[in-house]
C-alpha cells in the first residue's frame, strides 16, 4: 500500500518548520559542488610517451593520478594533434601508439636548476 497523504495542516507545519530552518525542504535545499578537474601538463605527458611504446587510458591515468575519464580527454586531444594515432580501438579500449617523429618536434619547456 501506498502512503497515506498528509493532511493540508500536516503539510503547513512541515513548511513552516523548512522556513524556520529545522527540516530541510527537499532536494533544492541541497547546493551542489562540482570539483574541478586539471588534467596532467601536455609537457609532462610528452615526455611520458617518449618512452612508451604504447600508451592506454589505463596508463595514463595510473601514471598521473587522474581519472579515466580526463586521461581519456588527454589521448583524444593528443592524438588530434597528430603525436599519437590510435592501433586499436573499440568503445571500451583503446590502444595509442606514439608517433615518434610528431614527438622529437615537440620542443617541452625543462625546468631550469638552480646553482
């Protein structure tokens, strides 16, 4: 059985006490947060695929300690720029390999040491 309806008194006091601030008025009282998310430095990732015969999402997000999902972005937006092509692929895996030439053109900003 379903429940029983309040009555119209039931539901004023229950409104009342939300404006007075006691019991929350439902799911708008709730604010949502959404966290940013900053993927790894293309810098880093180059360097990272220089010495990788090939890379997955997997890898990446392992390596730099993000998401999939972002490590997903990172290949795609990699690989549309040319410094990786995709050699196998479904909807669930897909396997990148570095494109060797595209990477020694890349020129990665080192950080200078300190004397």
């Amino acid at each position: 059985m379903p429940p029983k309806k309040p009555s119209i008194s039931q539901l004023e006091k229950k409104t009342a006490r939300a404006r007075e601030g006691g019991v929350a008025a439902g799911p708008e009282a709730r604010e949502k947060v959404v966290a940013s998310i900053i993927p790894p430095p293309i810098d880093d990732v180059v360097e990272f695929l220089r010495e990788q015969p090939y890379v997955t999402p997997n890898l990446l997000a392992e390596k730099f300690g993000v998401r999939i999902s972002i490590a997903r972005q990172v290949l795609r937006d990699l690989a549309g720029r040319g410094l990786i092509r995709l050699v196998v692929g479904d909807r669930r895996l897909k396997i990148y390999a570095p494109v060797k030439e595209a990477l020694a053109e890349v020129k990665v900003k080192k950080p200078k040491k300190k004397q």
